[in-house]
C-alpha cells in the first residue's frame, strides 16, 4: 500500500511538472477560437455569479411567503436546504461526469435544469413544491459552478489561473450582495413570483457563450472509465489527509456565513424592524466584504506567506463571533460591523483554497473541483440548521457557532502545520 502511494505520489509530480512545462509564456494551456480568452474567463465568472444569485435572491421573499404558505420558519427554511442539498449533490456528480464526457455539455445541462426549475419556483402553489423545484434548480447550480472552475483550469494555468481564479470567486461574491436588493425591489413593486421568473430569464442569458465556446476537455483527455472507477478516483483525492484538513478548514470559516445568511433576513426585518428595501441594503453591505476577500488574499500572497494568510483568516472569524455575542443585538449597524469579518475570512480562504487544491490535484480537476464544492455546499445546511435550533437570540446562536468553528478550524490548521502537510503550496 505504501508503495503504490509513494508511485501515485512520483506520478502526480511528475504530470505537476510537465503541467508547468507546457504552461509556456502565456500561461494558457487551451485557447478559444471564438470568445477570446478573456470573454470566455468573463463569461464563466458571470455563470458562477449568477448562480449564486440565484441561491440568495428570494431570501427577502421569507417573511412574506410565511404567511403567503401558512408555515414556520423552520418548514420554509427546508427550501433553502433543499437547494444546498441538491447543490452538493450536483457539485459531486457533475465534476466526475465532465472528467468522463467533457465539459460544455454538462454545463449547458446544469443550466437548462437551473432555468426550467425557476420558472417552476415561479409557478408553485405551495411550499412542497417550492421545495422540489427548489432542488432540481440547486442540483443544475451544482454543475453549472463545478464545470465552470475546470472550465478555467482546463484554459489557464501559472499565475494566470490564480489571478483568473482569484477575480471568478470575487465576482461571484457579486450575487449575494446585489440578490436581496434585487428581490426587494421586485417584491416591492410586484409579486415574490416574478423573482423567479428574472431567474429563468437570466439563466437563459448567462448560457449564451457556452453554446459558441470551444470544448476545454477534448476526448483524448477523458478517463474512459466507468462509475467504480470514478469512485476510485474520488478515494484517491480522499485519501489525501492534507486535503481533507484543508478543506476542513475551508468548510468550518464558511459554516457561519451560511448560518447569518439563514436568519439575516428575520434579524434584520423582525428583530431590527427594518422594512425589505433597508434589509437588502444592509445585506448588501456585509457581503460586499466577501468581495473584497479574495482582493485580498491576492495583495497579501505577494507580500506574505499563504500560511500567515490561513492564520489571518481564523482570526477574522473569531473576531466575528466575539463581536456577534457583545455587541451584534445592540443595532442593526453594530451587528453588520460583526458580520463585516466572518464574511472577509470566508472571502479569503475561498481562493485559497481553491489554488492550492486544483493545482495538487491537477490531474483529477474535475473530481477534485466536485469534492471541494460539495463540501462546501455541504456545511451550508449546517450552518442554516445550527442558526436556526431555537436560540434565544439569533444572534447569539450566530456568535456562539461563529467561535465554535473557529476553534475547529483552529484545530485542523495545527495538524497541517505539524505534520507539514501541503508544504510546498503552503510554503510551510
């Protein structure tokens, strides 16, 4: 076993190395003949936004369909799970399935079913449904995000992924931060309905370039493998512990993200008293600091080492809960100030991550693209659940899973230093 490990190992830096080699000046491993290599990075950094907006953008729609359906908040939040459910289940099938039968048609899957199921949401006379159509949509997000960043690591390489992958996951942060003000206007002048068909007709808009763009998996590169060889490979890149404690760390910064995203909405309208269009300003506010994030984690990689960055962000979330629990129920502006650094660290970490996972597992992108969205996607359901177990305050329960998660990113970061895991990407 040890062995094969240590030949797998040889293997993997040796295709690293000829990856590196076949970079070239330009950094660009496979050129579009139509789009242009910067419309084509645009364009599935625009897919990704999109999909996430479409994840967020009826959150201002919450208060109004509980009375709209006649449920709880514990019931309506069921959608929201079920969309992150069927996300990670799309992120982990999805990446897998490009490896085997290339990317842009996968893609255009992933989208036609994210559009369809929008409209569907958009038709729903109840919450049963809103649920299912809800899910099919998130399982099309799934593979329409997944596809997208092997898309970008099929196309780029060197410094020119990086910063390619750096600027996809700020602008993505574009969609939590314009959805709530979005979905508030909409409401404001028409029905919560209309949201999902703005959803439908964008999704539509966004698979435009995929259709003229160039495949960026040719056949040649294919594992023409079948579904028990998949699963191998996914428990090749499982078996990886510096993977794992990596994506560990990942997934415990972004847990309190998704849990202020669940109960943002009720903080702020029911707690705060603020009306539809105040909450999707103040929204829009904190998120804006994921933006900001991956700005930078790149200025601070030219200056400091990617491990200091990783303690940066750990900090950042502690901070965050300590502010939640003393001063986040005083005001609506000082709980914003407390969301301020959850979402910088979940802003930082995020490409970090990403580079140093696809570039170890070069030569598994799809696979290993999967397996880090569909952990991610994964937690959000934790966060939501956590958020919403009965707190006394919200706010409280934001702050105490906040410290909670800092502590176990904390843990997981000290084997990695200890054991020197990911030494080289880390520069440990």
């Amino acid at each position: 076993m040890e062995m094969k490990q240590k030949e797998k190992k040889r293997r993997g830096e040796e295709e690293a190395r000829s990856r590196e080699s076949a970079c070239g000046q330009e950094e660009i491993l496979f050129r579009q003949s139509r789009l242009g290599m910067t419309f084509f990075a645009v364009s599935m950094m625009v897919i990704t936004t999109f999909q996430w907006i479409m994840l967020d953008m009826y959150l201002p729609a919450l208060p109004v369909l509980k009375s709209a359906f006649g449920v709880s908040e514990s019931v309506l939040n069921i959608s929201i799970n079920t969309g992150i459910v069927a996300t990670a289940a799309g992120t982990l099938v999805s990446g897998p399935l490009s490896d085997r039968f290339g990317r842009k048609w996968i893609m255009l899957i992933g989208l036609l079913t994210s559009g369809l199921s929008a409209l569907a949401c958009g038709l729903a006379q109840g919450i049963i449904l809103l649920c299912i159509m809800r899910g099919i949509g998130g399982l099309g997000s799934g593979f329409a995000m997944t596809v997208a960043n092997a898309m970008l690591k099929d196309s780029f390489c060197g410094r020119t992924f990086q910063r390619y992958m750096t600027a996809a996951q700020s602008v993505s942060v574009i969609g939590p931060i314009v959805a709530p003000s979005l979905g508030a206007m909409i409401i404001n002048v028409s029905s919560w309905r209309f949201i999902f068909v703005f959803l439908a007709a964008g999704t539509i808009l966004t698979s435009m370039p995929v259709f003229i763009s160039d495949e960026t998996w040719p056949k040649e590169k294919r594992t023409a493998v079948n579904f028990l060889q998949m699963k191998k490979e996914f428990l090749g890149v499982v078996r990886s512990r510096g993977f794992l404690l990596f994506l560990g760390i990942m997934a415990f910064l972004t847990i309190p993200v998704w849990a202020y995203i669940s109960v943002s909405s009720y903080i702020y309208i029911t707690d705060f008293g603020l009306s539809n269009l105040q909450y999707g300003l103040f929204y829009a506010f904190g998120s804006i600091t994921s933006f900001f994030g991956p700005i930078l984690y790149i200025q601070l990689n030219k200056l400091i080492r990617s491990a200091r960055i990783v303690t940066i962000a750990i900090v950042l979330v502690f901070t965050g809960g300590a502010e939640f629990l003393f001063t986040g129920r005083l005001s609506p502006v000082l709980f914003l100030l407390a969301v301020i650094p959850i979402m910088l660290s979940e802003g930082m970490i995020r490409p970090l991550g990403l580079v140093v996972l696809l570039e170890e597992n070069a030569a598994v992108v799809g696979t290993a693209s999967a397996l880090i969205n569909f952990v991610v996607n994964v937690v959000g359901i934790l966060g939501t659940s956590f958020a919403t177990l009965g707190w006394r305050s919200q706010i409280l329960g934001t702050g105490v899973i906040s410290l909670l998660c800092g502590t176990g990113a904390v843990i997981c970061w000290c084997v990695i230093v200890k054991k020197r895991m990911l030494k080289r990407k880390l520069s440990l």
